[in-house]
C-alpha cells in the first residue's frame, strides 16, 4: 500500500472510531428524548417551532405560540429534542465525511459499499426522523427511526472493525453467532414496541406480571401493525391486555436472549484467543438483564431506562464483534 494510502487508511480508522461513538451519544439522546416524552417538544422539523434552535426572547416564543396554537412551548422537552437533532445532523456529516474518505482510499482496496450504503441509511433515518414528528409519534413509525439508528451504531461498527487486524474465532461459533444476533435485533425491535406504546410499566411487578404468572393479554392487539392511532399518540392509546402482551412479549424475549447469548457468550469465553470478548458479552448481558428488572421494580427511572437502551446497544456490538470475529479469515487485513 503507497504512503497516501495508508494515510488515508488511517484516517478512515480514526473517522470511523468517532462515528461510532458519535453514534452511541445519538442513540442514548434518542432514548432520552422518548423516555421524556420529549419526541413532539418541536412540532415541526427540522426546526423548533419555525426556528433552528430553541426559541428563547419574549418575542420569539410569542411567534412560536401564534405558528402552533395546538403545541404549547415547553422548553424542558424542546430542548432535548433540538439536543438530539444537532448531534444526529452531525453524525450525518461525519458519514458523509467517511464516504468521502472511502472513495478516496478505493484505489488502494478499500471498501466501498459499506460506506455508501451508510450514506443512504442516515438519509433515509432523517426522514423517519421527520416522520416521527409530523405523524405524531405513530408507534410504527418511532420503532422505525430506533432501529434505524441502531443499525447506523451497528455498520459503523462494522466498518471501524474491518479497520483493525483481529485474530479470528473458531468457526463452528458461526452458527449460535448468526442466531444470536438475530435474537438481539428482534428483542431490540421488542424493546422499541414496548417503548413507543408506552407498555413499560404494564406489569409493575416481577417476576409476575399484574400478580399473575400469565395475566390476561390481547395479543391481536398489542401487535397490530396497522391500528388507527391518530392524530396524536403521546401517551399511548392502547387498552392495557394490549399493553401487557406487549410488555410479556419483551419478557420472553429477554430469557430467549440471555439464553441464547449467554451460552455463546461462554462458548467464546472457552475458546481461543476470546477470553476477554466472551467476558465482555458476559457482563454486559448481566448489565442488561438486570437493568431491565429494575425498570419494572423502581417503576422506569429516567436514567435506569437510558442505561438499559444504551446497554442493549453496546450488547448488540459485542454479538457483532463474535460474528465479524467468527467470520473472517485468520489473514489480518
């Protein structure tokens, strides 16, 4: 490789290094800003009620009421939907940036696709972005935009670990590797439903639900893809056998993960050269695990739910990292 490609090389390792952790910040903000109920704190998009930062002078927030009579001003809930959309626009630029570093290292074997296909995902999450305002918080909609920010997170992981010479794991991994990120992405999906219906606190209690190891539930309900839910769904509008189907639905899902992902996670331990991913995926299942708990039995603290969102998401790059780890060839990059 010539010196300008290793440059560039390193550039894009260091570039890609900061998405992700820019990345994370943007996931972390996201789930504060819901668990807020701060995604409608600017009814309109991009800006915050015709303006591009929170309005603040006597006559601004007089403008503000007269443009949206329906959505009175509320800076506390403004303010951290504004906070999220400055950092997720800046982690668009930083893709950008990275596209742009990609194109220039292609003649020396850099990878391409990747790149671009990021580019297309954060273009297609600002208008999910958008879509989350203007329908009103549509439930569909909202667990839409977080899985695609949790993708985001994911390829640029993706791609700052294409960056690094990493020794490989035994491939009979391969397998349990692939299903447990499968399960870790379908009880994310579980855990944006339970988020966006406003299902967290349908069973107060653990570990029985409503008192009752198999409450009554509507599940027909709870997963209707297609429910009326207008015009505003801050709140939620579900009944609660809704609701609690939902929230049990995430349950299974955790013991179906910690299941899952704890044997693999021992698997990697056990073997060569994954002493301290296997730890690492351990831990953070335990992290996981027990956060979730506690958003039931202290009634879903503001910050114990935002640790459980970001921890789900540092879960889903260590299953990412047996996989990448599993697959790839013992030649270094």
């Amino acid at each position: 490789m010539s010196g300008a490609g290793t440059r560039t090389s390193s550039w894009l390792q260091r570039a890609a290094g900061l998405a992700v952790a820019l990345a994370f910040v943007v996931v972390v903000l996201g789930a504060y800003t819901r668990l807020t109920d701060a995604g409608l704190g600017c009814p309109d998009w991009p800006g915050c009620y015709g303006y591009l930062s929170v309005p603040g002078a006597a006559a601004n927030l007089a403008t503000a009421a007269s443009r949206f009579p329906d959505a009175p001003f509320e800076a506390h809930k403004a303010w951290p939907e504004m906070v999220h959309r400055y950092f997720a626009g800046s982690l668009g630029v930083l893709i950008l940036a990275l596209a742009g570093l990609a194109l220039r290292g292609r003649a020396s074997g850099g990878a391409l696709k990747l790149p671009l296909l990021l580019v297309g995902l954060v273009v297609l999450q600002a208008a999910f972005g958008m879509w989350t305002v203007t329908l009103k918080l549509w439930p569909q909609v909202v667990t839409t935009h977080l899985l695609g920010g949790f993708a985001t997170l994911a390829l640029l992981w993706l791609l700052y670990l294409r960056q690094r010479a990493l020794s490989s794991l035994a491939t009979r991994l391969r397998p349990h590797a692939v299903i447990a990120l499968i399960v870790v992405i379908v009880q994310i999906a579980l855990g944006g439903w339970t988020s966006s219906n406003y299902a967290a606190l349908a069973c107060p209690d653990f570990p029985t639900c409503q008192g009752q190891w198999w409450p009554s539930m509507d599940a027909a309900a709870g997963f209707d893809f297609f429910q009326d839910v207008g015009p505003n769904y801050l709140g939620g509008l579900m009944e609660g056998a809704a609701r609690i189907a939902i929230h049990m639905a995430h349950r299974i899902g955790a013991i179906v993960v910690l299941f899952v992902v704890g044997t693999l996670a021992l698997r990697v331990w056990s073997s060569r050269g994954g002493r301290r991913l296997g730890t690492t995926v351990l831990l953070l299942l335990a992290a996981q695990i027990g956060l979730g708990i506690a958003n039931v039995e202290l009634a879903l603290p503001i910050a114990v739910a935002t640790a459980h969102n970001a921890t789900g998401a540092l879960l889903l790059l260590g299953v990412i990292t047996v996989n990448y780890r599993s697959f790839r060839s013992e030649v270094p990059r």
